[in-house]
C-alpha cells in the first residue's frame, strides 16, 4: 500500500503547482521600462555658423516616434454596450502612466522646437532689415508695329491735302526733320522698373521708363513715371485714409487707374491720349477706402500740365492755380459704379507776342464695370464703359486747333469747346492661358461740330505663356473725322495691327 499513497501524493502536488503557476506569474510585477533620456533635458542651441548654412540652424532635431505601447486611445472598434467594467489591473496602470509620460515628453519636445523656430524667424528678419518691406516689379514690351493708311489718312499727304505725284498712301519717302514716313518697324514701347516699399503707416512708389516723355523738344524729356510717397492713416479696421503727393496717375476715371503691365489692350482710349498723355500729373491726392473696400473715394489737386506736354518738364506748372479733381467708386457684388469730376484752368501762351491768357474748364465721368463667370468652364467675362462731357480739356498734342484760342480782343472771355468721348469694352477668359475682348472707343474734342470723331474698333487676344511671359496681338481700324471748324471732314482711315511680347516679374 505504502508505494500506491507515495504516487497518488506526488500526482496530487504536481497538479496542484501547474494550477497555482499562472496566478504566481500574474501577482509578479511587470519588468522596469528601458530607461529614456530625462523629458525636461534643455534643448540644445543652434550653432553659430546657422546664417552660413540656413537648412542646419532650421532643422531642429526629429520629435520621438510616438508609443506603440499602451492601451488604445480611442473605442472605435471595441464593444461598449456591455455595462460591466473590466478589471484593472497593475499591470495596465504601469502602461497608462507610461504613455502619459511619453505624451508629455513629446509635447515638450514640439515645444522647444517651435520656440527654436521663432528664434531663427527673428534672427532672419533682422539680417533682412529693410528688405523685408522692398517690392520690385519690372516688364519690358518688346513690339512689332504695322501701320497702313489710305489717301487722306497718309503721312505722305503735303499740306495742300495731295499725296505727291508718283507717291502712294503708304509708300516711304523723306520728312523735313530728317526721318521718314515709314509705318512698319520694331520698338520697345515700354520698358519699366517699379519699386515699392511700404510698411504699415508709408509707402513709396518709384516707376521709371527708359524712354523719355514731356520734353521741350524732341529728345528731352524725362524718365520719370511715378514718384509718390504715401502716408497711411487706419481710423478703425475698416477704414483707412492715403495721402499721396508727388508724381501720380490722375485720378479722373478708371482707365487711367489700370497699369500698363496688366491692362490687356497694348493702349489707352484715344481720349485719354489726346486730353491726358502719359497719364500723370504733380499733385497730391487724399484716398479714403472704406465698407470693406467696397467704397473708395480720391480727392487731389493737381498742376493741370500733363507729362505727355511739351513744357511739363522745363516747367511743371504754366499758371498759379491748381486744378481739383474728385473721384469715387462703390462695388455692389460683381458691379462696380463710379462717377469723377474735374475743374480747373487752362492757358495760352502766345510766344511771339508774349501773350497769355487763362480760361476754366471742367470734365464730369460715369463709370461702370462688371465682372462674373457666365461659363464656368472657359473663364471670366468682363465688361465696362465710360462716358465722358468736357469743356477746353484737349491738350493739343495731337489736335492743336483743339484748344481754345486768344480772342481778338484779349479782354473778352475764349470760345468754349465742348467735348465727348465714350468706350466700351468687353473681355473674355479663356481658360487660364488666354483672353481675347472688343473695345470701341469715340472721341470728339468738339461735339458742337458735325461728323467730327474719330472712332476706333481695337480686337484683342493675348496668351499667356507662363505667369511671367504673355504674347499679345491686338488689330485696329479708326475712322478719324476730327477736323478744324468749317474745314472738311477729312475720312482719314488706318489700319493698325501691333504685337507685343511681354517679360515681367
């Protein structure tokens, strides 16, 4: 019997140790982490040669992988209908505390980083100094210009009104001043370097042209396209006050807001060239802009002597007073309404017998322009219009019997003349890479004398090859009837078609 009771208790201990076995290995703690490097370490400092290689002293060393470890911090996935609550256990504690550690380990270290980030901002913007508010723009317009005429239109014709014998409208011959009629050749029209600097209360607006314009004569002129320095007032976040005075484009109607760097047609109304050549006057202009941007409203005062005039350069102003001009357009939606006024004085000078004599003369503007995508996939389509009422504002540059004259008795007041002058304009995107538009554009320097405009049809299509390089290509017919009172209508027709490849940055 002694050996059956030895192997029943011998069976009975082994059962009763592999039983007791995972319960022993539940109640052992769990195994001590790795040890880490401390979490509140201080970060080390970027070296000293960090301007010289820029990617080292911005490239704060990589976060820590976030814990694989730990339980799951979300319950998608997981049953939680159940109402009964698991179990902790020690083991589970130990890992919830390990997480949270690591968390803060790395929300420290995503700390440290962004304040190294901020310290190398700083130490860049003031290397950078002033340059940080520094703009520059530049485009250069390369152009083919073709011209054609008929009889009347030719600069061929001789001052009785007849072409020579043997010449045609369009054939090259001799000028007096030593060039020649030719109509077809190569240019740069324009060639501009802009420069702006401005921070929150100034700006300084600096544009020149390597071609000069408003000389004493041919040759002599200037440069100088822009020269505004600029005061900024911000009354409340939503209104603000610019005060401008140098050299500026006037502030009559919003053709002559548009820069020849981004206005698609190659050139401005004839009534703009003809009443203000080169666009730019002396004077100081007071901007406020108000309702979101909605609103916007110019007053100025300007010298009444334009660049594009002979004299602007030898003398900027050829009388003491100044001429007022008033300006303001709302935005409702995709429509933008706006309405200008202009009042000043005019002159003659008479050279030869040393006369000069003042006259008044005003302009009034209505403007509107609007703007929406009427296909969603071609582009935008734009349109707008201006109609304009003046009295004496012809410079004469190109039509000198426009300008009012001394009467025989120097004491009595000049005869007026009334002037008018309308565009319309429709544009069209193509996509992102081109537009094509229509513009037609009137002006009379005297609507008191019948059949005596000159009308312009200018078809438009410019594509743009890359954000910096656009070709456009514009082909115009005008019909110009302007002519001096009780002469003919003169019927002069040209035909003009002009190219222009457009760098800028």
């Amino acid at each position: 019997m002694r050996p059956m009771l030895t192997s029943r208790a011998r069976f009975a201990i082994t059962l009763s140790m592999a039983l007791l076995a995972p319960a022993r290995a539940l109640a052992q703690p769990a195994p001590a982490p790795e040890p880490e490097a401390p979490a509140d370490k201080p970060a080390q400092s970027p070296s000293e040669d960090g301007w010289k290689s820029p990617a080292k002293a911005a490239d704060p060393p990589l976060l820590p992988a976030p814990s694989q470890g730990g339980p799951p911090t979300s319950t998608s996935g997981t049953d939680v209908a159940s109402s009964e609550q698991p179990s902790v256990t020690p083991a589970i504690v130990v890992a919830d505390e390990e997480h949270e550690s690591r968390q803060d380990a790395r929300l420290r270290a995503l700390e440290r980083r962004v304040q190294q980030d901020e310290q190398h901002i700083r130490k860049l913007e003031e290397r950078v100094g002033l340059w940080k508010n520094l703009r520059l723009e530049s485009f250069i317009q390369p152009q083919l210009l073709v011209q054609t005429y008929n009889s009347a239109a030719s600069p061929n014709v001789q001052p009785n009104g007849e072409l020579p014998t043997g010449i045609g409208a369009n054939d090259t011959i001799a000028k007096i001043d030593g060039t020649t009629t030719n109509g077809t050749f190569f240019r740069v029209r324009r060639a501009r370097m802009r420069t702006f600097y401005e921070t929150d209360v100034m700006r300084l607006f600096l544009q020149i042209d390597v071609l000069p314009a408003g000389g004493v004569g041919p040759g002599i002129g200037t440069i100088l396209r822009n020269a505004e320095a600029t005061g900024i007032a911000r009354w409340t976040r939503d209104v603000r006050t610019e005060v401008s005075a140098g050299l500026m484009f006037t502030p009559f109607r919003a053709e002559l807001f548009e820069p020849s760097m981004t206005r698609p047609f190659i050139e401005r109304t004839w009534f703009i060239q003809n009443v203000f050549p080169i666009e730019r006057d002396f004077g100081v202009k007071a901007r406020t802009i108000a309702l979101d941007d909605r609103l916007v409203v110019d007053v100025a005062a300007v010298n009444g002597q334009r660049l594009g005039e002979r004299y602007v350069v030898a003398l900027p102003d050829l009388n003491r007073s100044k001429d007022l001009v008033a300006y303001a357009t709302y935005r409702l939606g995709p429509v933008t309404l706006g309405a200008s006024g202009y009042l000043g004085r005019g002159q003659i000078v008479d050279a030869q017998a040393l006369r000069f004599k003042q006259y008044s003369r005003w302009a009034t503007n209505v403007q509107a322009s609007a703007g929406y995508k009427l296909l969603r996939d071609v582009g935008e389509s734009r349109l707008s219009g201006e109609l304009t009422f003046t009295r004496n504002m012809d410079s004469g540059v190109i039509y000198p019997f426009a300008v009012p004259t001394i009467p025989s008795n120097f004491t009595d007041d000049v005869a007026n003349i009334d002037g008018r002058a309308l565009y319309v304009r429709f544009e069209q995107d193509i996509k992102r890479h081109a537009v094509v538009g229509y513009r037609y554009d009137m002006y009379t320097p005297n609507s008191a004398i019948k059949n005596n405009a000159r009308d312009t049809h200018a078809f438009l299509a410019t594509w743009k090859i890359s954000p910096n390089l656009r070709f456009m290509s514009e082909l115009g017919w005008a019909i110009d009837n302007v002519h001096r009172f009780g002469a003919p209508a003169p019927s002069k027709h040209i035909v003009y078609f002009s190219n222009v490849l457009q760098a800028m940055f």
